[in-house]
C-alpha cells in the first residue's frame, strides 16, 4: 500500500515524544484479516516501560493542565485538519489491518475527526458556575478541574474513532491520555500519535503504548497516578478492567460495553424503508459492531414479506476484500471469530431455525462468512441470546406491543436499539418502554460528536461524546470565598 505521507505507518509505540521499541524486544505480528498476511510487527512493550509512560503522562500533565484553553483547543484543531487532510492515507491503513471495507474507513476517518473538533471547540465552554450565597458575606462557585492521567483503552472494530472519542475530551479539558489499542490494530493508533507531534502536543501529553493485553491493562488501570479509565470492549473484559481499577483505589471510569440491539419493525412500518435500515444497522462494519442489529422483530402480519425482501437484500451484497471495488461487506477479524459465527448458524439450524440467505463460509474462504439471515429465531439459541459480531441476522415475529417490548428488553445489554414506525404514539412509546440507552427510530446512523454515546445495564457506565463526553474527565470543584469585604446584613443575621 503506497501512502501519500508514508512516516504515518510506524512499527513504534510513543511515549513522552518519542518513538520506543519494546526493551524485551517482544513483538506482535499484524494481520491483514483479509488474506492473513502479515503486514508488520508492533513492539510489546515490558511493565517497566508502560509504568515509565505513566510517569511521563503525569509530569506533562502538570504543566498541559495550565496551558490556556485557547491554546489547546488550537493544537486539537490542528490533530483535527491534520487527520482529515491524510484521511485517505488513514482510511488505508485502518482497512489493511482491521478488514473494513475502504469507503466505511474513510467515514470512520471522518467521523473520527469530528470528535477532535467538537472537543476543541466545546472545551471553550467547560465553565463552572456561580452559586447564590446562602452564606452571609460569602462568594460560592465552581471550576472544572482536569482529573489527570487518563489511561483509554480501545477496541480492534473502530480503531480510530474509538481513541479520538475519548481522547479528544480528555485532552480539552486538560488532562494527558496513554492510549492502549488492540494489538489487532495498532497501526492506526500510531499513525494518530505521528499526527498529534505534527500538531505540536507537549511530549507525554499523548502516549500509545501496547503491551501483553491483561498485563498491559492491569499496570495502567491499577496505577494510582491514573485518575480516569476509559474503556471500549466486551462486557466480560469490562468487568475485570472495572474491578482492577478499584484495586488502587476509587478512580473516574467510562464503559463502553456489549450490546445485543433489538430492531422492531412495528405493522404500520414501511416495509421498504424498514428492509433498508435493518441491512444497513446489521451489516456495516461487516456486523462487527456493538450497536449492530442483533434481534430483528417483526410485527407477524409483515413477517414472511420482510424475511422476503431482507433475505434478497442481504443476498445481493457484496463480499470482499476491503480495497475491492463496491465491497460492503469485509472478513471477520479472526479465527476465533469465524468459528463463533459458523456455531451460532449451526446452533439456530439444530434448534428449528431456517437460514434464508447465506449460512456458510464465503466462497472466498479465508475469514469471509456469507451475509446471512436466520429466520424463526428463538430464544435459547446462540445468535439469539448472544451479541453477534459477525454478517449473521436472527430474526422472528411478535403479536403485540406488550410482547416485543418484554422481548427486546429480555437481555443484560442496554445500548441501542431501533424502530421502524410511521405512528408517532407507537414511536413514543416504544422509545420510552425499551430499556437501552439509546433508540434510533427510521434510520440506521444515529452517533456523531455531539451525541451522548453509551450504554444502560451491562452495557456500561457513563456517556461518550457530547458534553457528557467531559465528565470522566473533569471534577467539580466547589469554593467558599468568606471575608471578602462584602455586606452582612442584619436580616441575614437574624
């Protein structure tokens, strides 16, 4: 892969400004999950060396905390133009080593960016407030205080706009980060750390380190110097992230965790509409997405027609490799991936579920899986009950509102959900009664910077994106400033 700006695929991690091999020499091999190539090895940095990034993060954070904001909101700004004026060469390297398909990269590329400036921008209006007195003589307030160092671990399925979500509210607001990506997919992280010098962060501001996962977890989320946590990732791996922070203390902590999305397609829906959304909330990002489609529900008169005409649109999209022409739909990042997904068909096939599009490895072979649509889904079976990160679609019917709602609502998750309706009192309804954080209603995009992102339940702790985006990262603190010279009164007094 040529790059217009080659110096943006780095085989280093970064830490306190400059570029650092593992001093074990350990390192990991990259795949391209498309043909399983290698495509580089990234150094695995020892214990030492993650703790010593820790150190940095914590000296840099001393001095970032005071820079003015204007001045940091102008180096975010900066990151900002920087990633969207090398979002092809970006876009590349994201579709190389995670497997999406080219065209879904270079929105990610954008998308990515998008939180960059939201937070450089809304980080100007992180203020605190003033508070009548009830006091006599006394002026009380707030400011917002940066927590410190932040340690952001992030996820192998949006590698680059999962850090720069985090990132960019705990840089505004003035803390510095160490990010910890998937050692499946490294090199984009990277690249973002070649282009945050580029716009002039203070060494140790911004750190990239990898590491063996637990151990490397464990070392930054245990650190009494590590003031907030943010982490992207399975349920079960959240947990264990959220115990060990505890461990060293009480620490700010953001999860983003699991879903299992239900998609209800209500009797006065358009059929069409709702056959269109539903392929594109299950299938982009090749179905490796937490808010992806899980559970389709259809309301029974609609049912046979839409399995119909969602199995015929599943069918006719196209399987590849990423920087294939026209592809929408790429490999599974993994083996242990693939082999989940063949399970879960065959599980629902033994349990009395009919595949009516596609149902086995792709003619490619490799990590490709057909798009597939299972139809009479159940509760019991795996691509039921379980989130799928995979091009595989369960689907079944309900009877009334009452049933669909206690269906949806039937799992530990509570991240997002979808409605395909026309009446406004089904839509309210529906967006009130379902028990996940966020509802998306006729529509397949529903995330960008300004949005609250995150879950309810098992799905996590706190909000991503938006003004809510600041709060892991920032403390209230309250002042009482007495004998300022100011009137007492005798009323008060009294």
């Amino acid at each position: 892969m040529m790059l217009g700006h080659p110096v943006l695929f780095k085989s280093l991690c970064y830490v306190d400004g400059r570029w650092v091999h593992s001093d074990s020499a350990s390192t990991v091999a990259v795949q391209n999950s498309a043909d399983q190539e290698v495509i580089g090895h990234v150094p695995m940095l020892d214990r030492p060396q993650i703790e010593a990034a820790v150190a940095a993060a914590q000296r840099a954070f001393e001095s970032w905390r005071w820079v003015p904001q204007e001045r940091r909101s102008a180096i975010l700004l900066r990151w900002h133009e920087l990633i969207l004026r090398h979002q092809n060469d970006l876009a590349g390297i994201l579709s190389l080593e995670q497997g999406k398909p080219l065209a879904e990269s270079k929105g990610e590329i954008a998308y990515a960016a998008s939180f960059v400036e939201w937070y450089a921008n809304d980080a100007k209006r992180l203020a605190g407030r003033t508070i009548p007195s009830h006091i006599n003589g006394a002026f009380l307030g707030t400011v917002m205080e940066p927590v410190g160092v932040a340690a952001l671990i992030t996820p192998w399925n949006f590698p680059v706009a999962m850090i720069t979500r985090k990132a960019a509210a705990a840089l505004a607001a003035g803390c510095t980060a160490i990010v910890k990506p998937a050692h499946e997919t490294p090199y984009s992280a990277l690249a973002l750390a070649q282009l945050a010098e580029e716009a002039g962060f203070p060494a140790g501001v911004f750190n990239v380190v990898l590491g063996e996962p637990q151990m490397a977890m464990e070392t930054l989320v245990r650190d009494v110097r590590v003031r907030a946590v943010s982490f992207t990732g399975s349920t079960r791996v959240g947990g264990l992230v959220a115990r060990a922070a505890t461990e060293s203390g009480i620490k700010k902590l953001a999860l983003e965790l699991g879903g299992n999305a239900p998609f209800i397609v209500t009797e006065d829906a358009d059929l069409d509409q709702a056959v269109r959304v539903a392929t594109g909330a299950k299938f982009q990002t090749s179905g490796q997405d937490c808010c992806a489609a899980n559970r389709i529900f259809v309301a029974a008169p609609l049912y046979e027609r839409f399995i119909d005409q969602y199995s015929n649109a599943v069918r006719a999209l196209k399987v590849g490799a990423a920087f294939d022409a026209d592809v929408q739909v790429g490999p599974l990042m993994h083996q242990a991936a693939f082999n989940a997904t063949a399970e879960r068909v065959a599980d629902a096939v033994s349990k009395g579920a009919r595949v009516t599009a596609g149902g086995y490895a792709h003619a490619r072979g490799g990590w490709f899986y057909e798009p597939t649509v299972i139809a009479d889904a159940a509760p019991g079976m795996r691509i039921y009950d379980e989130e799928n990160f995979a091009p595989i679609s369960a689907v079944c019917s309900f009877d009334t509102l009452d049933e669909v709602v206690a269906k949806a609502n039937d799992t530990e998750h509570g991240l997002a959900a979808y409605i395909c309706a026309t009446r406004m009192d089904t839509i309210f309804q529906l967006v009130r009664r379902l028990d996940f954080a966020m509802v998306s209603v006729n529509g397949v995009k529903f995330t960008g910077a300004p949005v609250p992102f995150g879950g309810m339940k098992a799905s996590g702790l706190g909000r991503e994106g938006g003004a809510e985006g600041f709060e892991p990262f920032v403390e209230t603190k309250y002042f009482c400033l007495g004998n300022l010279g100011l009137p007492v009164t005798a009323a008060a007094t009294a």
